[in-house]
C-alpha cells in the first residue's frame, strides 16, 4: 500500500508541468545544430512510400533502406543487426545502436513498428503509399501510425552520430514489423524468442501517446502512457444433438449462446481504478466542463461512487479506462437452413486491467455471469505469463518530459493515461514501457487505420524534435 500511495503522490505532480525546475532536475538540451527538416522529410518519404502491409509489402525492404541510412551517417556494420524469421523473409526489421561510454549500463530502447494495416487504392482519395502534404498534413498509410516515430528515431540517431554526440547510457532502435497483425511474423516477439539481447533495455519508448489540440489547433495536454490492458480472446461455445427444424424443442444452441451473452452484458466487471488511471481522471477534471468532470473528480475519491460511474461509462474511452471489459465480437452457429443447430460458439474479446490478478480470473468471472452449464468457455489462446502491471512513474522518467516540455509547450499539462489497446509492450514482460511521441492531435483527426490516415506537419516535425531532446536526456541520465 505505502508504494501504491507514493506513486500515486508522484503522478500527480504531473499535471503541474511547465518552465520552472528544480536544482536537481534536467534542462532541456540546447536547439541541434543539425535539424535538416529537410533531410527528415525525406526519410520519412522513403520509409512511407515503401509499401509494408502484409498481403503486398515487405518491413524487410524497409529496414534495408533504414540501414542504408544510418551507414551513410557512419554506423559501422557491428551496429546495426538485420533480420528476417527464416519461413517469412519479407517480414525482417533493424536493430540499431549508438553505443554508449558507460559499458555496464542497459540501453534505452526506442521502438518502432514499420508494418501497416491495409489500404486500397480504391478507396483512398490521394495513393495511400505516395506522401502527400496539403493544407497542413502529411497524408498517407502509415504517416502516423507509425511510421512516424519510426522516422524520428532513425532520424535521431542519424543526428547523433552527425555532431559526435556519445551518451552514457547505450541508445539502441528496434523497428519491427507485424504489430498490425495480418498473418506478419511479430518482430517484436521473434526478437525476444530469438535474439533476447537485443531487446534487453532499461526501459522502451513506444507508441501509444501523444498530445490533445483543441478546436483551435492550440495543445492542451502531453500524454505519456504507463501500462495497457491485457488482451485475451475466450471462446463461448454451446453443443446439441439438433435435429429437424420443423420440429423445435425447447432448447436450441443458437438461442442459449445469445441468452448468456446478454446476460455477459449484463454484469459489467468492477471499476478498479491504479495509480495512472486515478492521475490520469485527476487531470482530466480540470480540462472538462460539467458533470463529466465532476464525475472524474468524485471518481478519484470514492471509485465505487454510482453515479460517478454512470455518467462516465457512457463514454466508451471512460469506461474502457474504469474497468475490465468483455464483448462478442464473432459469432458462428448452425449447419443448415433446414436443421436445428448442432454448434454455437462466439469469440469473446477481453482487455484486462493491468496488475488486477492472472486472466484465469476473468474466465471464471464470465462463467458466473454466464451462468449456464451448458455454455463452455474456455481461453482461445493461452494466457500470457509474465506480464508486467503498471510501470512507475519515477523521476528518472518524468523530470526529462518535463524539461523538454515545459520549454516547448509552456503550461501545458502533462497527464499520464494507460492504453486500452494493445502494442509490441505486451513482449517485454516486467522491463518497463512507456508510451511517448509528443505528436499532438485534434481527437480522433489522424484516421489511423481509416481511410486518408493523416498527421498535422507541424505535430510531426514537433515531435521529433521533442524525442531528439528527451532521448537525449534519458541518455545521459543516471
């Protein structure tokens, strides 16, 4: 209890982030003497236009092509490590590395992912794996999720070496592919199964925040994420002899499984609020007006206060945030028109809290709210080990944000959040990942995985320049 309260003390000081110090905190890092946005550009370029996604592109061909890059800036061969799983040769990535001058310490590892959902042409207004700026935005698959960050790290590193700058602390650069699912070999995983070094790090960069605009294209608030919820598939099926559909009795397969899912939906799993989602509600009650806010603060306080509850699990993101959720997102049943059926089964999706107990007891909570022997339910995959719970949120991870932020975006509050999704962070175990970009967004604008996927230029060339400060930072610290 007495760490749960210190950190929980230590993430709320986060909303106060802005231009003042303290004597023992970092400083931002002067402006880089080589900032060739133009240069960056067409990295970026290069890195979008070369198509990834599974059923036509190849990560394998792009990570060529960031290796061919980082040898241009001087990185010898022993930096940089390619790879392709054997049976899936397109599916390769890049393991790069700045050596650092302490030789005991772990790197800091920044991951990427270089894969992307589909996009057909058909569809696109512009060609989706052509780079096209118009009216502010760059426009195309990828340009934000999340080739982004991809580019602003080989770009970094490209930095580096350029103005001969050597950290203590090793800076090291994964970029994988298969995040985005589709058949791709998970680079991420692969690494961890077969080339572990590569990947053992203090602790990871990743996607999975960036920063609110308001409808005035002003910032209003720098997310970092620490933790997201755990994803697990479970398969609910229901069995019968069936029979002649002329001739119904009184149990059918099909009207049972519909009958548990309701009643699934019907008992909602407990809020349970951790020390970034209490932060996390915390600040967000100052940005939002009305009951809404009043409900986040009253939340905070008393997390089991009912009407604190209803009002925000109106809102999707809210309630995704508050508690466990479980929802059927496949359903199959019956062998023929004419045939009562034999099987049922749905696919029932879960994203589990953080640090709240093993998966088993989420089964055991959807056989309760099921309550019917005759629906089976049974994981469709096996449930992951070693994951870890909620990272902490200390100075060492905290002070350099605050440093480069409070000199960029001055006011503006820094609040931490946890992922209702998924990333590569599931495969790290207990070494800590932080979501952080910088990248700044009006809600719901850079259609990532949508059609015509976009990203503010100015976000784009703001971010990187505030992960070329912060990587700095974390680089040379302790």
């Amino acid at each position: 209890m007495h760490r749960i309260l210190a950190l929980t003390a230590a993430v709320l000081t986060l909303a106060s982030c802005g231009t003042t110090q303290n004597q023992s905190s970092p400083t931002a890092t002067a402006p880089s003497t080589n900032d060739d946005r133009g240069a960056f550009r067409d990295l970026y370029r290069e890195l979008i236009e070369t198509n990834t996604t599974a059923s036509q592109g190849s990560c394998t061909d792009a990570a060529q092509k960031m290796a061919t890059r980082l040898k241009g800036a001087g990185y010898a061969d022993k930096d940089l490590v390619e790879f392709s799983p054997p049976d899936h040769p397109k599916d390769g990535g890049l393991v790069a590395t700045l050596a650092g001058s302490d030789s005991a310490a772990k790197p800091i590892l920044l991951l990427a992912h270089i894969d992307v959902v589909e996009a057909k042409r058909e569809d696109w207004k512009r060609d989706p794996f052509t780079l096209a700026e118009e009216n502010g935005y760059f426009f195309a698959r990828g340009a934000e999720d999340d080739k982004a960050m991809a580019a602003i790290f080989v770009d970094s590193l490209i930095r580096y070496r350029t103005e001969n700058f050597v950290p203590k602390r090793p800076i090291r650069v994964a970029l994988t592919c298969g995040e985005e699912g589709g058949g791709q070999v998970n680079g991420a995983e692969w690494l961890h199964q077969n080339r572990p070094d590569l990947v053992d790090a203090e602790f990871v960069i990743n996607e999975g925040a960036g920063g609110d605009l308001n409808e005035d294209n002003k910032p209003i608030l720098l997310e970092i994420q620490a933790g997201q919820k755990i994803y697990q598939d479970f398969t609910l099926e229901v069995t019968d002899e069936g029979g002649h559909s002329s001739q119904p009795g009184p149990f059918n397969a099909i009207q049972a499984l519909g009958s548990a899912l309701n009643r699934l939906a019907a008992a909602p799993f407990p809020v349970q609020l951790n020390e970034v989602t209490r932060a996390y509600f915390k600040a967000q009650a100052a940005l939002q007006p009305g009951e809404v806010g009043q409900a986040m603060s009253t939340i905070v306080v008393n997390p089991q206060d009912p009407g604190a509850i209803a009002v925000l699990s109106r809102n999707p993101l809210y309630n995704a945030m508050l508690r466990t959720t479980c929802v059927p997102t496949k359903i199959e049943g019956g062998h023929a028109n004419n045939a009562l059926p034999q099987r049922a089964t749905a696919n029932v999706n879960c994203r589990i809290l953080p640090g709240v107990g093993v998966q088993q007891g989420v089964q055991d909570a959807i056989v309760k709210a099921v309550n019917d022997p005759k629906v089976t339910v049974r994981p469709a995959a096996p449930f992951r080990t070693n994951v870890a719970s909620v990272p902490p949120l200390s100075p060492q991870i905290v002070e350099p944000i605050k440093a480069v932020a409070g000199s960029m975006w001055p006011g503006v509050p820094l609040v931490p959040t946890m992922s209702t999704g998924a990333t590569d962070a599931i495969y790290f175990g207990q070494t800590p990942v932080y979501g952080l970009s910088g990248i700044f967004a009006q809600p719901g604008e850079t259609h990532a995985h949508g059609l015509d996927e976009r990203i503010q230029v100015k976000s784009l060339y703001d971010g990187r320049a505030f992960l070329y400060q912060v990587v700095k930072l974390y680089a040379n610290g302790a």
